[in-house]
C-alpha cells in the first residue's frame, strides 16, 4: 500500500455507489423523486384529458326519443345526468353541483319539441348548455325549413353560409403542460432535500469524520455524493418522462434526441438545486430544521414556477416574482424542448439565469456547508 | 526491554481558544505492543488520539506515526493506521457487507468483506445493518472496519464502554487477537481492570499532562511498596467473577 497507488476516482465511486443503494432504500427518496411527481401527472392527466363537461340532469319522464335529447347525447362536453328525483335537482342546482337541468316533453308530429330548461346561478357552465340548445335548435328549424322548402317549392334565402374547417396540428394536452412542470418539481426535491439530509446525517453521526480517517478527499465525498444523486435524479426524470409518454401520450417531439435534451436539462436543475441543499444542510442544526429550510426553498417554487398552472395566469406583480425562480426558467426550458422541439441552442436565455443561481447557490453554499 | 517505538510523541500541545486541552504529552509506543491510554474525562486522551489519527490539527509540537512525520506525510499515516473513534455511525441503510466494500474503496484495497466479517465474528450478520447490531456486536463490527487496510497501528476509542462482561471479555480476546497477528493497539479506556489485564504498558493523562508511563504490574507494585493498603480485604474473586462464573462465559447476542 503505497500512496502513489491510491485512487481517489475508486473512492469517490465507492461512495456514489453507497449512497446511491442508501438512497433507493430511503422511502422518502424514493416518495418524492418519484411518487409524487408521478400522482399528480395520473391525477392532472386525467382531469385535464377529460376537457371542460357540463353536467345536465335529465328529469324523470323525459321523452329519451326527443330529437333534443339525442343531439345532446351526442355532444362530448355535456353529461346526461338521470335518475334524479325533481328535489334533488333542484337541491344540486341550488349547490351548483349539477350545471343545469332539462325536462323533454313527449315529442308530437307537427307540434313544437315542449322543452323546460333550469339553470343554476351557482355554475357558470350553463352557457354552454344554452349555446348548444341554440345550435341544435338552428339544426332542427333548418331541416324543417328545407321539408317546407320541398313542399312548397317557396325559396327561403340562406341568412348565413357557413364554413367550418379545423387545421390540423400538434394536440396540445395538459400532460405537456404538467409533466415538465413535476419533472422540474422531482428535480428540486432530490436535489434540495436529498442532499441536505444527506450530509446532515453523515456529519452528525460521524460518518464523514470516520471517512476522513481513511485516505479519502473531501472533494472525493462530494463528488461521490453528487454523482449519486444524478444517476437516481435522472433515473426518476426518465421514469417520469417515460411513464408520461407511453401511457399519458406527453409529446416528444424528437423522440429520442428530445429526452436526452431534457435529460442535459435535468442534471443543470439538478446542480443547482443540490446547491441549495448544501447551503441548507450547512444551516440546520438538527434533522428536524431541515424540511422548515427546505420547504422556504421549494415551496414558493412548486407553486409560483408554473408547475401546475401557466405563470401567464398570474397578475404582473406575481409573474415577475416567478420570472425570477430557477425552476420556471427549467420548467420553461423543458417545455419548449419537449413541446417545441427546441435543442438546448433555443433555451439560452433559460440556462443563462439558471447558470446565474447555480453561481449564487455555490458561492453561498461554500461559506455555508460544514465537514464537522 | 528494548523496543521499537513505532509512535514517537513529543511535547504535544493543543488549545482550543483559551483551554489547554494537551499540555505538553510525550510519550513512545512501542511496536507489537497494547498500549492504553487512561484518565479521567477531560484528561485530553481523545484529543491526542485525533491529533495522531490526522483527524486534528495540533497547536505545538511534533509526532511521528510508523516513521512517517504528521504534517507532512498524512496520507501516508492514514494508510498505516486504523481508526475506531467513539461513538461513530456509519453511512445509513447499508449492510455490513456492503460498508465493508465501501471502506474497502475509500482505502484503496481490495478485500473479501466475508472475510473481514469472519475476523470478527460477524459473518452470519453481513446482512444486517449496523444500527440493528447489539453493542458488542457494534464495537466488533468497528474494529473490523480498522483492520480493513491491514494496518500496522488501529487506535480504539473506549471501545468497551457500555458492554455487558461477557462482551467486554470477548472484545478484550479480539484485541489480544489483533496485538498477536502483529498489529499495536492504542486504546483508551476508563476500566482500570480492564487496563490492567489487557495493556501491556499504559500512560495515565490529567489535566493536558502525563503522570506516568509503565507497565500496569510496576504501578501496582510501586503502590504497595509505597505502602497502601485496600481499605477492604482482596479476595481470591470479585463480584465480575461472581456475574461471569453464574451467568456463563459464552457470550450472548442481542
């Protein structure tokens, strides 16, 4: 055992490869890397993919044949609520648990299609009831018009010539929207709390000071730990990533090319983000201080970076409090290489601001983290 | 007795602000030998240990570990050295085999941790994780993680503290062991009894100062020639007898 033979390469693996099994045996790890992210993705994916609905109660002795009812059945967006006694829907549309009610009458040749409508003052999905009766109904006169038409060989001018095209393009789901934005949210969360915890632990029961006893680098067991919250970072994001494309249908625009252009994106957040649990794990004095510290670092992020919803719906004041977080600029920076198609060349801004805080948080963590 | 001192300590000094903690210690271990450190809480025995382990800076004065100077040559020392400090844990969530792998790395060697583990009887544990281990079992499974890099000094910080008899006679035989394969322990303790019959020569540290280096025989001696008397009458046992010859030798597991 000469000192000329040591590596401090095998060492700093040996401690990326300890940490790495401690941490996948760690439940909260795994819970927050993972877990979270991947229930709100199922929970969002669901509610978003399902649209807008407006929930109809159908009255008891409704005529189910009425040329009304069908049309309504037919259109996605309403939901033909039956069964309900006339007090209940009354009740739930004073709650505005239910967005309206329609009672058909039994339809008679020659006669009007008798309707009675109830909206609810507590849901403002009533109007969308209202403009599809309107339409159903401009379909019913128009075909009555051209039976009329046909009889009396009378002409009634068209009033209005429709025509209706959609252009084809990329579906913008709300899984585009969320998965980059619980990606950047599992990223934070493995990088702040992992690695305060981590190094908390090790300097309070006199791991490290045990490993400084050995021949090992200080830079050895950062690195060593780095290293390791990486792999399991990254290993999370592509779970994520791939959970989300296959059963969630998340656009990759380039398939390939695109997760490894989020997967270089994920380990930039990740850098910075450890940064800032160096900085914590060098504050706190016990293991309990720790979520209080981390909580001020990734709250306001979680909820003001445009994880669940689009920083454009924020008044000024608030949007340019986002403007300023690490995590929009990544979860941006994501979305438009997922969505977009852009390469890391297109997110410059983006990664300028984020180099800015990966600056800042080592500076600060540097005066801050403690061996002993 | 004309031994190697293969640890050189010449007057010693560390402050810490305006406490002298060591106050001037210089003492010789000898090669092949157990050599204890006792004294009081305080005394400054832990202190001088982390000194010569590398793990502290001293204030004044030098030490050379197996030929090798302090300040100059650390790595070196680190190399040469094993270390059990007290009350040190280990990296959370890993077995014993797998810690044992991770020291491995971080000395740079290459071992079979089944082997490390046999060496302390601790095989049929190398699944279990350090925090589920009894005491002696702990201490054990320490002293294994000291003798990975094939030392030629370990350093044992009050390893038997809080140990039931048996397992302090069982770790006192493990240390002998290791003495016999031709490592030098360094061990502090606050047993006298234990001292006594495991030391082969032991230096006695109050206040940052030593008061005496011998073997515990001579000091023993020097006391009765000197005239003291037990207020109580020795007998031919004592009560830890008494606990081991009833409760049996063999020692239990928690």
């Amino acid at each position: 055992m000469t000192s000329k033979n040591y590596s401090n390469f095998r060492a700093t693996m040996a401690i990326a490869k300890a940490s790495l099994r401690s941490t996948m045996r760690s439940p909260s790890a795994v819970v927050f890397t993972l877990a979270f992210p991947l229930i709100f993705i199922v929970v969002f994916a669901n509610v978003g993919g399902a649209g807008v609905s407006v929930d109809v109660a159908v009255a008891k002795n409704s005529d189910t044949t009425n040329a009304v009812y069908q049309a309504l059945k037919k259109n996605p967006m309403i939901r033909l609520v039956k069964g309900l006694s006339n007090e209940d829907i009354t009740k739930n549309l004073a709650k505005g648990s239910l967005d309206a009610s329609i009672e058909l009458k039994p339809q008679q040749p020659m006669k009007p299609i008798g309707l009675t409508v109830q909206y609810s003052k507590a849901s403002t999905k009533g109007e969308i009831l209202k403009s599809t009766l309107n339409n159903i109904f401009y379909k019913i006169q128009s075909s009555v018009y051209e039976k009329i038409n046909s009889f009396s060989g009378m002409k009634i001018p068209d009033v209005i010539d429709l025509k209706e095209t959609t252009i084809t393009g990329r579906k913008h789901l709300y899984i585009d929207f969320i998965l980059p934005g619980q990606l950047g949210f599992s990223l934070l969360s493995t990088g702040v709390f992992g690695t305060a915890f981590v190094f908390l632990n090790l300097r309070q029961n006199l791991v490290i000071k045990r490993f400084f006893a050995t021949p090992v680098k200080g830079y050895s067991i950062i690195g060593g730990e780095m290293l390791a919250r990486i792999i399991f970072g990254l290993a999370g994001a592509l779970i994520i990533i791939l959970t989300g494309h296959y059963l969630f249908g998340f656009t990759l625009i380039h398939g390939f090319v695109t997760v490894l252009n989020m997967l270089v994106l994920s380990i930039i957040g990740l850098l910075i983000f450890m940064g800032f649990g160096f900085t914590v794990s060098g504050i706190a004095k016990n293991e309990s201080s720790i979520p209080p510290l981390a909580n001020i670092i990734t709250l306001p992020q979680f909820l003001l970076s445009g994880t669940f919803f689009s920083t454009s719906a924020f008044p000024a004041w608030l949007r340019s409090l986002s403007d300023v977080l690490p995590l929009t600029h990544l979860n941006n920076a994501m979305r438009k290489v997922a969505f977009e198609g852009a390469g890391l060349g297109d997110v410059t801004h983006q990664l300028l601001i984020l180099l800015l805080w990966g600056i800042a948080a080592y500076a600060v963590a540097i005066k801050i983290f403690k061996w002993e | 007795m004309a031994q190697q001192a293969i640890i050189t300590v010449k007057d010693l000094v560390k402050h810490y602000g305006d406490f002298k903690a060591v106050n001037g210690i210089s003492f010789e271990v000898f090669e092949g030998e157990i050599f204890g450190l006792l004294g009081p809480n305080g005394a400054g025995k832990t202190t001088t240990l982390e000194i010569i382990e590398t793990l502290r800076q001293k204030t004044s004065g030098s030490i050379t570990v197996d030929g090798f100077d302090i300040e100059r040559d650390t790595d070196s020392i680190k190399q040469r050295i094993g270390v059990q400090l007290q009350a040190a844990g280990y990296y959370p969530n890993l077995n014993l085999a797998e810690l044992i792998d991770l020291f491995s790395g971080l000395y740079g060697v290459q071992v079979s941790p089944m082997e490390m583990l046999e060496k302390v009887a601790l095989t049929d544990k190398a699944k279990a994780k350090y925090k589920d281990l009894s005491g002696g079992q702990k201490q054990r499974f320490s002293i294994a993680t000291t003798l990975i890099n094939n030392p030629r000094i370990i350093f044992l910080d009050e390893p038997t503290t809080g140990l039931d008899p048996q397992a302090r006679r069982n770790l006192w035989e493990l240390i002998r062991q290791i003495r016999d394969g031709g490592t030098t322990v360094v061990i502090t303790t606050h047993y006298m009894d234990e001292a006594e019959e495991l030391c082969d020569r032991v230096a006695f540290v109050d206040g940052g100062h030593i008061i005496g280096i011998d073997t515990p025989d001579h000091f023993i001696d020097e006391l009765v020639a000197s005239g003291f008397e037990r207020k109580k009458q020795v007998k031919a046992a004592n009560l830890e007898d008494v606990f081991i010859a009833k409760t049996g030798k063999e020692w239990r597991e928690g």
